[in-house]
C-alpha cells in the first residue's frame, strides 16, 4: 500500500526559544566530541518536552522503587537501567536522566513525568575509565524494564498501605492536588489504570531488553487501539529493533529499518510526531472544524526545533575520540586496504556518504532489500506488513482528513497513523501560526479550514467546469477524475491544482499531489499491503552503534563478519565497556545485565552474510576501515 505523504515546512531556528548554555554546566567527567552541536543543541535534544506525558510529575517525585523505600527517580536506580546524566541545571532543574522531561498533558492544566527522543538516542561509551557521549547514537537504555518497573511500583504502592501512606505524605507537603489522602487515592487509581493499560497493550512474550523496541507495533497500538478505543486491534510487539542512530538521517528518503517512511516534505516532521504518539502521546480523535483536525499534547514547535538541530548532527569519528585519549589511533595502512575492501563487498548496498558535504534533504536514497535477499531475522518487517486493523470510530473518515478515500471498516495499521499524524499536524497549522514558515512555496498565514472550504470555486472557475457539474466542493477524487477525464496528465493536474489556490497553500497543494499517487481501493483498504523489507543506509559512525543486524543480535563487527553459525548463540547486553578491538559493547560484571538468546523468535543471528568469506587478513583491514567512517 503506497502511504500517504503528509506535508509541512520547518520552521526556523529562531522561533525556538533556547536559553545560552555554556561548557561549565557539562559534566567534566564526561568526553564529548564535535558533531555538529553545542552546548544549547545538547540541552535542548537531552531535556525538552515533546508531548509525551507518562504519569504526574508530582506522582513521579513521590513514588517509591517498587521492593524499596527509595525513590523511584533516584538517579541509582534509573542509571541501573541504562539511563544517563548530564549536569545541566538551567535546562534540567530536577535532575531528571536523558530523555525524562517535564512535560504537559493534551490539556495543559498540569505537569507530568515525560519521555523524549535522546532517552534512546544518546550512547554512554566507557574505556578504561573513562566515558564519552554520542549524541544521536543507540542508547543502552531498558525501556521495557523502566515500564515493568512503573507498573509495579504504582501496583505495590497502590497495595501496600505503609508504602501509600508514605506516598501520600510527599504528595500533602508540597502538591497543587488535592491534598486528602482518599482524593489522592482516587487520582493515582487513575494514573495507575493508564500504565496498566499501557502494559496490557503492549503485552511482549519476548523481553527486548537495553537498547531495543519494538517501536512500529508500540506505536500502531497506541493509534490503533488506545486511541481508538479498540483493544482488539493491540498486537504483541515480539518483534524487538535496536533503536536507530539519528546522525544523517533528515538525508536520506526513507527511514525505519523497513524503510516505511518517507521522509521529503513533512515527513521528517511525520515521523516524530508519530514516535510521540506512539510513546505516551494523547489525542482526542472528536473532529474539529476551527482548528481542524484532531487536538493533542504533541509539542509540534519543539519536534521542529529538534529536526532543526537533527540536520546539524553529524556522525562521531573515531579519530576524535583518539585524539581524547579514548580510542587507540587507527592504522591508516589498513585502513587504506580496508577501503578497497569496502568498495568491491559492501558499497553496492551501504553506499558512502559524505559527512561534510551531505546534500539535500530527503535527497539520498536509500536501498532496500527483500528477505530472502537479506536472511536477516523476519519478524519485524512481516509483522508490519501485515498489521491490520478496524478502522471503528474513524471508519468513513478521510484518510487524509480532508483528502482522499474514506476508511473502510478494516485497513493497514500505517494508514491509520498517517490519518492521527495528518490530524494532529492539521490541528497544529491552523491553530499556531509561529510553526509556519517558507519552503518550496508560499505560507498558510491563516486558518487552514478557511482556505480548504472556498477551494471549490476556484477550481470550477480555473478549469471551466459548470455548476451542474459534480465537481462543486474540495472533494480531490472527485476533482482528479474529472480532469483525468479531461486527458491532462497527473504532472499537469498537480500543476493547474496549485495555481487554483490563491495563496498557494502547502497544505491543498501536497495533498492533491498525495492523492494521485495514494488513491482508490488501495488507500482506503487492504487490498496491498506494505512490501516487508529492511533497508542498507550508510554507514557513518557505525562503530559506536552496537549490537549490530537491525535487531541487535550479533554483539561486534568483528563477529559479523563470521558465518552466521559461529557468531555467538547468547551473549549479554549492558552499558558496559567498549572494546575497540572486536568494535562492540562488553557488560560490566557490576551491573545487572541482560542475557540475549539468538535462539528465540525474533533474535535470530542469521543473514547479512557479506563479508563472511573474507581471509582473516581481509577481515581485519574491512574492520579497521569501517571504525575510520
């Protein structure tokens, strides 16, 4: 099924509020390196608020670990999970980890605990004592353990009357709640049942452990089954991914480890409003008129302000981090060898990318492969591609809100978050003219409803169609029949379409161009679905970036490059050391770390099997050159 592109421009810079940040509130202990951001950028990926409300901030101080009388945001606890610190108390006043944010709820009348991007995103690199940052890398981060332990220690709180008391006194000394312990009592039986929910939903057989989700079905539950209120359409998310590295990324055409979204016009923009949505977002699917589409808590004006910054951030280089003592110097002879290596076995797929010079966005396109071509573990790509849903609350809705087919009564799961993502971008357009600026055409200064409901007129003047005739209001199917009819092209129709709208509004001009290409039995039903598939984007930074294969189940580079039958069966995954011999990441034995077995659905070690018949010799220089891109 083609997807639906939806559309909006970037703002600037400058319309993101951003306080000066200076070198003295980072921590000294901590190496960073240049990779395109300062100090400002950094706070903001690490601490702004996207829109992803978890539980009440005032609950969170105040709950305690789930089998302890500590605090469950004491920094022990949450670093035993693999989160981060960064000492910058202009933009972290509560001493919250990377990627825990105060955030506001879709109503905006209260503080909430929150989860950003960089809580994924930001790698913790340890060798001999020492620990640097990659900004934009794979985190260690147990997000699924940070979950199972939320829902327990609101259950054990909720059950053990010592340990709500003792909740209900810290919420009494200082709360803008309300203060009687049985009115707290109801409020946290309501936040209790919304994680509860949430863990319901998101029931997994298999644990992903740090550093992976199985981020696509997390997000189709929450647009398909929480939002809609339709449980049934919740589907086990068993297939777990290593959280993607960010560096590039606005670059390239696709993203995803499937490749299933586009990423040109809006899409960059797209895509973070749906990880929102999937990660704790809120929306109220009641159509709107004046702003039109649906309200949410995504925090449209901070996605953009962090995709600005995305655009700067560059891949890390090893050499930087040899420079600070880190890393071991490379050996440019081997290098050498390795790059002729690299050009015959892998540049046909992982094309090289210049870090300096990376042209436009969404410009570079990014190969993708089928599964027998591939061999890597199937899961998740399948259970993508065949994710169908009930559409229920929005059937006979437009897919593109205010364009296209209405939905059937079942469709793809990705059709129904393009329709959430649509709405709540439309909603964001029409009600925030800050967010609005110039791209390839003019701005929508205005309400976007407003522009949408005159379109008719003008396109029955442009085109000299009659009154009679059954073109009299916006609806672009319609529309576009007519002109096929007519015999103009589908370059031509986009092409009259757009001079049709006086202000040539970005909106009804992408969303003609969607149409042609999104149309019929295939947008409104599941007649196709997405092609399973897994995409080879380039390879910048890849050495910091393990465990490696998209689900994270080969430990090195040095052990994918063996046959699939020697790479390791189970090894353990932690924040640990990393080893820049093999290029991977070893456990600390003080920590308790997480046991993968290849074995298990969903884990297979399997696939990718280039380079494997190298000599050893090969291997080693292809190794040394890899860590040099």
């Amino acid at each position: 099924m083609t997807k639906l592109k939806i559309i909006f421009s970037f703002m600037t810079a400058a319309t993101i509020a951003s306080a000066t940040y200076t070198e003295s509130y980072a921590d000294s202990n901590i190496i960073t390196v240049d990779q395109g951001w300062d100090y400002s950028d950094r706070a903001f990926f690490y601490f702004s608020p996207q829109g992803s409300p978890i539980i009440p901030f005032e609950f969170a101080k105040a709950l305690e670990q789930p089998n302890s009388e500590e605090l469950f945001l004491d920094p022990s606890f949450l670093k035993e999970l693999g989160m981060i610190y960064w000492n910058d108390p202009k933009s972290n006043p509560e001493n919250l980890p990377v990627g825990l944010t105060v955030d506001n709820g879709r109503l905006g009348n209260e503080s909430f605990l929150g989860m950003n991007c960089s809580s994924c995103h930001v790698t913790e690199i340890k060798v001999g004592g020492k620990t640097a940052l990659v900004d934009g890398g794979v985190s260690h981060f147990d997000f699924w353990s940070f979950m199972k332990s939320l829902n327990s220690a609101l259950h054990n709180t909720y059950n053990d009357n010592e340990k709500f008391d003792r909740f209900a006194k810290r919420i009494s000394e200082g709360s803008k709640l309300t203060k009687d312990s049985e009115s707290i009592r109801a409020n946290f039986r309501k936040t209790l049942r919304h994680v509860e929910d949430w863990s319901y939903r998101n029931h997994a057989s298999l644990e992903p452990g740090p550093g992976r989700v199985d981020a696509l079905n997390v997000i189709l539950n929450q647009v398909t089954a929480a939002m809609l209120h339709l449980p049934s359409n919740a589907r086990s998310p068993d297939a777990p991914v290593s959280y993607p590295f960010l560096w590039d990324a606005p670059y390239f055409d696709v993203v995803q480890y499937n490749g299933a979204v586009p990423n040109a016009g809006a899409g960059a923009l797209a895509r973070n409003i749906g990880q929102v949505l999937g990660v704790f977002g809120q929306v109220d699917i009641t159509e709107g008129t004046i702003p039109l589409g649906y309200n949410s808590s995504v925090n449209v004006t901070h996605l953009i302000g962090l995709e600005k910054r995305l655009e700067t951030l560059k891949s890390p280089m090893w050499a930087d981090f040899a420079k600070q003592g880190l890393l071991p110097e490379l050996d440019q002879n081997l290098v050498a060898k390795g790059g002729k290596i690299y050009d015959k076995e892998c540049s046909n797929c992982h094309a090289p990318f210049d870090r300096d010079n990376r042209g436009d966005l969404a410009a570079t396109h990014i190969k993708t492969f089928d599964l027998e071509t591939i061999g890597t573990d199937p899961a998740a790509a399948l259970g993508f591609s065949a994710r169908e849903v009930v559409t229920g609350p929005v059937e006979n809705r437009k897919i593109g809100v205010v364009a296209g087919e209405p939905f059937c009564e079942v469709t793809h799961g990705n059709a129904v978050l393009v329709h959430m993502v649509t709405a709540v971008m439309l909603n964001n357009l029409s009600n925030d003219k800050s967010i609005v600026e110039k791209s390839a055409l003019d701005l929508v200064e205005s309400s976007v409803h407003s522009k949408v409901s005159h379109l008719g007129q003008s396109i029955r003047s442009a085109f000299g169609f009659s009154h009679k005739e059954k073109v009299v209001n916006p609806d672009y199917g319609t529309i576009i029949d007519a002109l096929q009819a007519k015999g103009l092209s589908n370059k031509e129709i986009a092409a009259a379409l757009k001079k049709t709208s006086e202000d040539k509004s970005i909106l009804f001009d992408e969303l003609v161009k969607d149409h042609i290409d999104y149309t019929g039995a295939d947008q409104a039903c599941m007649t196709v679905v997405q092609t399973a598939q897994y995409r080879a984007r380039p390879l910048d930074g890849i050495w910091a970036t393990g465990p490696f294969l998209h689900n994270g189940s080969v430990p090195t580079l040095s052990d994918l490059l063996k046959p699939q039958e020697s790479r390791p069966e189970t090894f353990v995954v932690g924040n640990g050391q990393f080893d820049p011999q093999k290029v991977g990441f070893m456990p600390e034995t003080s920590q308790t770390n997480f046991l993968f077995d290849t074995r298990l659905k969903g884990n297979s070690r399997a696939g990718h099997l280039y380079g494997t018949t190298l000599s050893e010799p090969e291997k080693s220089a292809l190794l040394e050159y890899l860590k040099s891109l």
